[in-house]
C-alpha cells in the first residue's frame, strides 16, 4: 500500500477480486503463491492430479510428503496457511466440457496454468463464450510464453487462443513438460509473469499483455513481444454457444481420438481397391482444391451434426478437410450418431495429398 499508484485503493481492488487459476502444477504454483500473498480476495484451484515425485523440481508448493496426495487440496491448504483472509474454493477435478461453464462463471478473471491442449482450447472457449479475461502461459524446455486473451483494447479489439492458433498441433508434436523435461525455473518465471498480469488487469495499474503475447527464452535472457489480430480462421472448431460447448470433444479436436488413418500416400490405392465408399469433404465451400470424384459428398462441419441423416449409414465414409483436424472432429460426430459405421479419417488432409502428389512429379 506504500507504493505510488497502488495504494489503499488498489489493494481493496485486490480483495474483492476473484481468481480462477486451471492447474496448480509448474505454472499454477508461482501463480497460487503471489496471487495469495497480494491478497486477491477468493482464489479457485482446478486440478484433478495428485503429487508425484517428477514433479517436486518445478511445483514448488509440494514436498516429498505430499506424495499421493490432491495437487489442488494441498495447495489450498498450505496457501490458506500464508495468508488467512483469502478464500479458496477447491475443485479436486478435471475441467471438462461439462463442467467448465459452471466452474469459471463466478470468477472475475481466468488463469490458465494446463499442460495440454484439450484444456487449453476448452478454458479458452468457455472464456470466450462467458466474456471472461484469460491470462495465459505456456512452456516448452527453455522457452515460455505469456498472453491476455478476451480482454478488449482501447480500440475495442479482444483476440483469443484460437486467433493464435485456430488448430491444434497434432498430439504428438509438442510433448509436455513430463515428456519433454524441462528446467524448473522456467514455469516459476513464467508463472510470476502470468501472477503480474493478472494483478495489473485487477487493478488497473499498467498496461497488461491485451492483444500480445511476450515470448521469453532462459538461455539467453531474450524477450520479444508479438501483436495479435482477429483471425478469420479461429471461429472453424469454436462453439457457438454453452450447449455446443458441453457436448465438444476436445481430445478430438486436438487429435487425440483413435480411427483408422488413411496416409495421403495410399490414398488413390484405397480409392481403387474396389471398396464401395464415399468420401465426405466437411471443409467450406470456398476452400480449394476439390476433389472431381463423384462420390463425393460437401457437408462443412459447423452443418454436420444437423446435416448427418443424409450420409448412408450402411457405406463406409472417408472423411478429409484441409489438414486432418476437422475430419477427425467429423469423424466423431458421426461415429457417434451412426456407431456401426465405419470411418476412415484422411491423414494430414488435402494439403498432405497435394505434398504428396508435388514429390512425384
């Protein structure tokens, strides 16, 4: 309260606030930690894991003794411990479709602290859909990353996740910090960056990462910071409303769904195997190349769910899109109206076929 531009003023900000942090792992510690000793008024904590000892270099909230234990009751009850007049509501859980509305709406403002893409896309939208402020970190070995999402600027221009990237890589590109290791002073750096921005949208004080997204690297003490801008792409996979939300399966936008690929290399041979089926293009009408075959079928995917009574539910689909993404997010919709249908999924899409057909020319 003694530094100039805070003050009383700033602290009660402070203490009538509320703060959604989503993960109390290597990014959630730090950002627990200072936002419970600036003295937000309630902190919520969603993590459904429990400690276990790979994760003692970088959580540093948790300690040998806590092993086996919930990720987000230990923290709660050792944060409750630095400081008493905060108000910490516990969510032992995973943040899933069907529960992520009614879990962030009652927060003033969202942190997300995951470690995967499923929920990084699914905090996004539900704080897109709810008008939420969305500050954001991520890390990857000796890089971090940190945003503010859904917040608008001076101009009135709020971006989102999926104005960053409107697609998921596939599952298995960027490993998380379990698999790709990490140094544990990184999701400490970056999670006081995620803390700082969160007190600087609270209280006014500074002006926040709106629109931009600051890039640091440890190994050589470099920071850039890049402009963001509304992209026309991101709203393809987005849900519409709260219902789409509930019922959007995440691991399958971000690739994590298990079906039958065929590669773009064995495509024309699975096409002239003799096996009566219809390929279905769930792109829009204006994206280019089409493919001249006869069977098939244009249906873009936002049109799909109501539009899958037209498929014949007794000839196998080949479903394709530009990159593969939005196919396997068909794929599943359909498997799930029509089970016994069998479904193929185009692997890396129209772009991975026209590689494909590039290299042997």
């Amino acid at each position: 309260m003694l530094l100039p531009g805070f003050g009383a003023e700033k602290q009660q900000l402070l203490a009538k606030s509320s703060v959604l942090v989503i993960g109390a792992g290597g990014l959630g510690c730090p950002v627990l930690m200072y936002l419970t000793a600036a003295g937000v008024g309630t902190i919520g904590i969603v993590d459904g894991d429990v400690v276990e000892m790979s994760n003692l270099h970088r959580q540093v909230l948790f300690s040998e003794s806590d092993l086996g234990k919930s990720k987000a009751v230990v923290a709660g009850e050792k944060l409750q411990k630095q400081n008493s007049k905060v108000n910490f509501r516990i969510f032992n859980q995973r943040i899933l479709p069907e529960n992520a509305v009614k879990i962030i709406e009652s927060f003033d403002l969202v942190v997300d602290g995951s470690d995967n893409f499923p929920t990084r896309y699914l905090v996004n939208d539900a704080c897109v859909l709810l008008d939420k402020p969305l500050v954001y970190g991520s890390i990857y070995r000796f890089e971090g990353q940190v945003a503010v999402f859904n917040l608008a600027d001076d101009n009135g221009m709020k971006t989102n996740y999926r104005d960053l990237f409107p697609e998921s890589p596939d599952s298995d590109q960027i490993p998380n910090c379990a698999e790709a290791g990490v140094l544990g002073i990184l999701p400490g750096l970056i999670g006081s960056l995620q803390a700082n921005e969160a007190l600087k949208i609270l209280t006014g004080l500074g002006n926040p990462l709106i629109n931009q997204i600051l890039t640091y690297n440890m190994l050589n003490n470099s920071t850039y910071i890049m402009d963001l801008y509304p992209n026309s792409k991101s709203g393809i996979l987005m849900p519409k409303n709260q219902e789409e939300l509930r019922v959007t399966d995440y691991d399958v936008q971000c690739g994590i769904f298990q079906i039958e690929n065929i590669p773009a290399e064995e495509l024309e041979s699975f096409l002239e195997s003799g096996m009566n089926i219809r390929l279905l293009d769930v792109r829009e009408e204006f994206e280019m190349p089409k493919m001249d075959q006869s069977s098939v079928i244009s249906i873009p995917l936002g049109e799909l769910k109501e539009r899958v009574g037209e498929l014949e539910n007794d000839v196998p689909i080949l479903v394709f899109c530009q990159s593969g993404k939005r196919s396997l997010l068909a794929a599943s919709i359909i498997s799930e109206r029509e089970p016994n249908l069998k479904i193929y999924n185009l692997q890396g899409g129209i772009n991975q076929w026209i590689s494909f057909q590039d290299q042997l020319k």
